[in-house]
C-alpha cells in the first residue's frame, strides 16, 4: 500500500500480476476539485492598495483572481519583484491563483466582454481605482453582482457634476460651491469674463492625486494655466472652483448599502500654494470630531454613496465642513495598508466581502486607541536620486517606525508637484502623538535623500 495513498485501504484489493486479469469493478475517477470563486479586479497601474492590501485579502477569502488590466507587463514585472523579494522566506502577503489579462478597462463594455469570455461566473467585480468605479458598478450590475451605484460612481468622479449634485440637495445639506466648467474643446479664453470669487482652484474635471490643480489669482492667470493644462491634457475638460481655505480633513468609511461605518478620519498639511500636495497626515483620536462627521455622512447620502469603501476629503470652516472631493475607493499612498494595522480589523476583506454580498458586522470591532503620521519625504527638483536611506522598521519608546522607499537609488524623474514626487513614505504608529512627532523628528534629522 502506497503510504501516501490515503484511501488505499478502503478500495478492494486487486493486484494484475498475480491473476491476470482483474474481474474487480474498476475505481471511479476522482470528482473533479471545485473551482473556486472567482473575482474580477480592474486595475490601471500596480498599486500597494492592490499588492499588499487586496490581492492578500481575495487569498485569504479564497478567491482566484482575475486582474483585467490595460497594463498587464506593469503588473507581471511588480509582482515578479515581489515574488523576488519573498523568495528566501515565507510571505508576508500570500497571493491568490492570479491570473492577468489584457483589457481595456476604461470601456464598460469591453470589460463586460471579457469577464463574460472567461467562461464562469464572477463572483464579484471589484475596482480600487478612481478612473474605473463606473465601469466596474456597470459589471457588476450587468452580472446581477452587488455593487456601486454607478451613477453615484460617476457623480463623484465628475467634480462638475458633484458640484452640480450637492447644489440640488439644498443649503440644509451642504454649503454653495461656486464652480464653472470648461467642457471639452471649449476654448480657455471663455472664462476670462467668469465672475469668479478670486483667488480660485482649477483642476481636472476627472483629475486625481493633486495633478495639475493650480491655485490662479486672477482671470489673466486662469486663462493661462488652463491653456498650459491642455498642452499636457489635449481637450481636457477643467473645473474652476471657490478656494475653500481651511484646515483639510478625510473621512473614511465602508458600508455595505445597509450600515454605513466610520473607519477613521485624518487631518491633512498640504504644500504651500499654488499648489495642493499631500506632505503628512495625521489620524484625528476616534470617535471623529462632530459636527463635521454628521455633515459629510449627510452630503455623502445626497450624491448616493454608501456602499463600498470611500475616502473624502472636506475643509472645516467654522462649524461647516464643506466638501473638496469624494474618491469613491479607499484611501491611497499606503494610509489604507496603516489603517488596517491600526485599527486590527481585517479590512481589506470586509471590502471585498460587501462585492460578494455578505453584510458588514454592525460593530467591526476596531480599536480606538491607535495614533498614526503618515510623513512623506518629497523631491525639491528634477534629477537623479543620488543618496537615501533604505527601509527598515525600528521600534522604540511605543513607537513603530516603517519606512518604504519610493524611488531607487540611480532613478531620474521630472518635477511632477504631485504624489509622483514622493521619494519615501515613513509609517509612524504609536498611541502617543507627542512620542510619533518626536519619533519622525529625529528619523527626518538622521537621513538624508540627495537629489543631482
């Protein structure tokens, strides 16, 4: 008997040598092993939210993974480095039976096509990006999968149409925005007789991560950032805004159509005008403060958002918090992967679980003692970086510090004024916000990133 052969001994002994021909019944072929669920992610570029968050998350729900993508070759050489990085010990992250296809995922009926040639139904259809909510809403309602609204989806990815929206809803639920919008091919110089409230904010109508969001003073200097954002986004549609000044807050929240939860809520310090870059964040002690808290839920209502997670980001003036922006997916640069941590829930599954239908707890059973500064180390000016320091994690004095380069040692980059400038993220946790700030202090002082 084969001693690995574990059923061996329950099936009738026949042996051929000794008789010849066997008159025993022959064996029944093993049933086939069930195919597991399977969920479909859009995807654009590789992403740490994806890499470390939810591709581990679709493993340990046991998913197999189809990532359509309009970049497969980005996605197969990021995660051929990180099975490169693992391969010497277990890993941290365990990925799921993956398999990358080319799509273009910014066309919903592409996306519909390819997951209907996959030949099994999905079992969920799931998108982290901003620029393809509604094209994974319009999936997974095509396949009778819960998800977004896509109408919502696209409500908040539109910022004129978010403006529009939240004007509809009423002054009870959300302050006037002044804004105007400059359509696609409508010629800039039609906004040089706006009576806009100067100075004001011009960004991309569908534009994410700060890019080419530029405070302008007058109508001389919006004419000209808005014919200098067309030479680098031919025909692009623009949104000029009211400058909301004050003090930049997120809040983060998931909810399954049901029960709409409070993950946490961040303070934000930004760059210098004219432009808008995230340098650190803080997260605000739990529970987040009111009444701002209620107000955002309130707007979120009016634009339809609550299934699903969600980042928005709102500036406190007085007692008011008026809205800059819903990004209808978690929150990015590694601050979702932090708040996991921190709050000791299993989050990027409860994610993936309400796009599988199942309900959220009403309690997720996350900690409230947690402290975390997100610091970001950014390029003053083009070049190569010549010098930094590597990542590591050091703990000392209940303080976690997790620094992740951004940029290799040798790599040459333009000045972008966005995210793209980050050169390293350090992660800073604790419960002791006087200890994190210290902490962070001396790290900063002790390293250095030189750029040639």
């Amino acid at each position: 008997m084969n001693e690995n052969d574990l059923d061996a001994a329950s099936r009738p002994f026949s042996s051929p040598a000794l008789h010849g021909t066997s008159t025993a019944p022959a064996a029944p072929a093993p049933a086939p092993a069930p195919r597991p669920p399977r969920l479909h992610l859009l995807a654009l570029n590789p992403t740490d939210s994806v890499t470390e968050g939810f591709l581990p998350a679709a493993a340990r729900l046991g998913l197999a993974v189809t990532l359509l993508t309009d970049q497969p070759e980005a996605h197969e050489r990021a995660y051929r480095r990180r099975e490169e990085r693992e391969e010497d010990g277990p890993a941290a992250h365990p990925f799921p039976a993956l398999d990358i296809v080319p799509c273009d995922v910014r066309d919903y009926a592409e996306v519909i096509s390819r997951i209907a040639a996959d030949g099994s139904r999905p079992r969920a259809v799931f998108t982290n990006s901003d620029h393809l909510q509604a094209q994974a809403a319009l999936a997974a309602q095509y396949f009778g999968l819960p998800g977004k609204d896509w109408r919502a989806a696209l409500r908040t990815k539109n910022k004129a149409e978010l403006r529009r929206a939240l004007a509809a809803a009423g002054p009870d639920v959300a302050d006037p925005v002044w804004s105007a919008e400059l359509a696609t091919g409508q010629d800039p110089a039609t906004l040089a007789g706006l009576d806009a409230p100067y100075p004001c904010v011009l960004k991309p109508r569908e534009g994410v991560a700060s890019e080419d969001v530029v405070l302008v003073a007058d109508a001389d200097e919006l004419v000209q950032r808005c014919a200098e954002i067309r030479e680098r986004r031919p025909g692009a549609a623009l949104v000029v805004e009211e400058f909301l000044d004050g003090e930049l807050r997120t809040l983060e929240t998931l909810g399954d159509g049901r029960t709409l939860h409070v993950l946490g809520a961040f303070r934000t310090e930004l760059s210098p005008p004219p432009h808008f870059i995230e340098e650190r964040l803080h997260l605000l002690p739990a529970p987040p403060p009111q009444p701002h808290t209620d107000q955002v839920l309130a707007q979120l209502r009016a634009l339809g958002v609550g299934f699903g997670v969600c980042h928005t980001e709102y500036v406190v003036q007085g007692d008011r918090a008026r809205l800059i922006e819903v990004n209808y997916r978690a929150i990015g640069d590694q601050c979702d992967l932090v708040l996991a941590e921190l709050l000791g829930i299993p989050l990027f599954e409860y994610i993936l679980r309400t796009h599988m239908g199942e309900p959220l707890p009403d309690d997720l059973g996350a900690r409230t003692d947690g402290r975390v500064r997100m610091e970001y180390v950014m390029a003053d000016r083009a070049g190569r970086l010549a010098s930094a320091p590597p990542a590591g994690v050091t703990e000392r004095d209940g303080v976690r510090l997790d620094y992740r380069p951004l940029r290799g040692i040798g790599e040459e980059h333009p000045l972008h004024r966005t995210n793209r400038d980050f050169l390293g993220v350090l992660r800073a946790t604790g419960t002791d916000q006087a200890r994190i700030d210290a902490a962070v202090a001396r790290f900063l002082a002790a390293h250095r990133w030189e750029i040639v």
